[in-house]
C-alpha cells in the first residue's frame, strides 16, 4: 500500500499556503479570512498546532549530520503516534472547510511553496505511522530519504537562493511571525506608498508564487502585451522624433516570457519600470 500526499490534509503546508494568502490579501487591501483561520486552527493547544510544530522542525533544520538527521526523524514520527489523531482529522475537516467558504480551492492550492517536496514526504510519513495498513517499505524508505536528504543537504549556492520576504519570515516561531508580518507590512506601506495600482497587482503574484509556474508566467505576459500596446499607442501621440524613435526601440525590446522560460526577479524589475514609463508617457 502506497499513501497519497493529500494537500488538503497537509498541515505545514496549508499553514505556508495561508501565511502568503495573508500577503496577498493585504496587498490587495482586503480583509483577510487567512489571518483569522491561521489565529482559530494554529495557535494554543489545537492538534493542527501541535502537528504544525513537527512540520516546522523538519524545515527549520538543515546541514545536520546523516545521525542526528536519523534520530529527528524517528522522533518526529514518534511524537506524532501521540497526537489525537480523531481530534486531529476532525480540525482538518473544519479547516478546509472554512478555506473553501473564503477562497477558490484551485487558486489556494495552486500557490507555490518552495519546499514542497519535504513537506509532502513528511505527510506521508506521518500517514504511514498511523495507519494500521501495511504500507510498502519501498515508499516508506524514499519518503524518509527525501527527509534526511533535505536535512542534510549543504548550503544552497548563492545563485539559487532567492527568498522572498514571506519566505524569509515564514521560518520563525508563530507569534513572532505576525508580529514580523505587521511590521514587514508597515515598512512596505511607508517605502513604497506610491507604487500603481499595476504595480501592487504584480507585486502580488510575485509573492504568492515564489516559484516560476505557468500561472505567473501567463499573467507577466499578458501585462506585458498590454505594456507593449500601450506604449506604442502613446508613442504615435509624442511630437518629439527622437523621442517617439526612442520609444520605438523600447518596443522592440518588450517581448514575452518564452514557455520555457523561468520568471525571475528581473521580470519583476522589468515590469515595474515599464509601468512607470506608461505612466509618465500618460501625463505628457
């Protein structure tokens, strides 16, 4: 018997999910129902909480030797034989069915999370301890590899690192990231007050899809072809030859993300400036 990773089931990752959808709320200036899901299931002596606080451990970790990593698994999988697993199903159950009341389903579980991978392995391992069913040790063995491995793993080349700020703050203690939130929020507000409407919006996917996916690439493009359109519209109104040529070549230069292609910090750099030419080209 094989178990299959179940997102909605999920309790570190759901938790990750609902701290970006609170970024992405807030960003949009809508109350967030994250924040008050995230406050009910994930904080005091809830059975999410307390299963959270294993997730947690295994993401916090890393460069630990192949014993130590060893000895944190057998006692992950240990304590989680202790939760009420009844209680445990039950929270998970009244959960989804509030992100479900507040959220498109799709659209919530289609946001990415850098360390997925772990998170399902730990899921399946989690399920396999508590489960009376034979399960194949094959499975077992390559879940717990996946766990092992991403404890004691080396540190990432510079190069690949790109953590957002979300994902920066999103490996503190609970309490102390709120806290961090609201003041990451705050400096956010006061730095960048002014940004348009387009910009924010950008912004926004950026955040609630650190990794490249076909959802963000679609959307860079297609504010990308409006850019384009826009800009070549307004050209035709600019009396200034040089300028109007100007504008021509950076026409050109707008192009669309290949299909292939990994959407990266410099898209967003790209597209925030381009914003801000249509904007000046506007008030002419």
């Amino acid at each position: 018997m094989k178990i299959k990773h179940s997102k909605f089931r999920n309790t570190g990752l759901i938790y990750e999910l609902l701290v970006k959808q609170i970024a992405a709320d807030t960003l949009s200036k809508h109350t967030s129902p994250a924040l008050e899901i995230l406050k009910e299931f994930f904080t005091g002596g809830s059975m999410i909480g307390k299963e959270l606080k294993l997730y947690e451990y295994i993401l916090k970790n890393r460069n630990l030797s192949d014993v130590k990593a060893e000895t944190v698994v057998s006692t992950i999988t240990e304590i989680s034989r202790k939760l009420n697993q009844k209680k445990l199903r039950e929270e998970k159950y009244r959960l989804i069915s509030l992100i479900k009341e507040n959220y498109s389903v799709e659209e919530f579980f289609g946001i990415q999370v850098r360390d997925y991978k772990p998170l399902a392995a730990m899921y399946c391992l989690l399920e396999a301890q508590n489960t009376d069913t034979l399960v194949n040790p094959d499975f077992l063995i390559n879940n717990k590899l996946t766990i092992i491995e991403h404890l004691t793993s080396s540190k990432m080349a510079k190069e690949t690192v790109k953590d957002t700020l979300i994902e920066e703050y999103s490996k503190y203690e609970k309490d102390l990231r709120l806290l961090t939130y609201k003041i990451l929020l705050e400096k956010f507000n006061n730095n960048y007050k002014d940004l348009l409407p387009e910009q924010k919006n950008i912004l926004k996917e950026f955040i609630t899809s650190v990794n490249s996916t076909t959802r963000l690439r679609n959307i860079v493009n297609e504010e990308i072809l409006k850019i384009k359109t826009e800009v070549k519209k307004l050209a035709g109104n600019v009396k200034d030859e040089v300028v109007r040529i100007k504008l021509e070549e950076v026409t050109k230069n707008i192009q669309p993300a290949k299909k292939t292609e990994k959407i990266t910090d410099n898209h967003l750099v790209n597209l925030m400036q381009y914003y801000d030419l249509v904007n000046e080209m506007r008030s002419l």
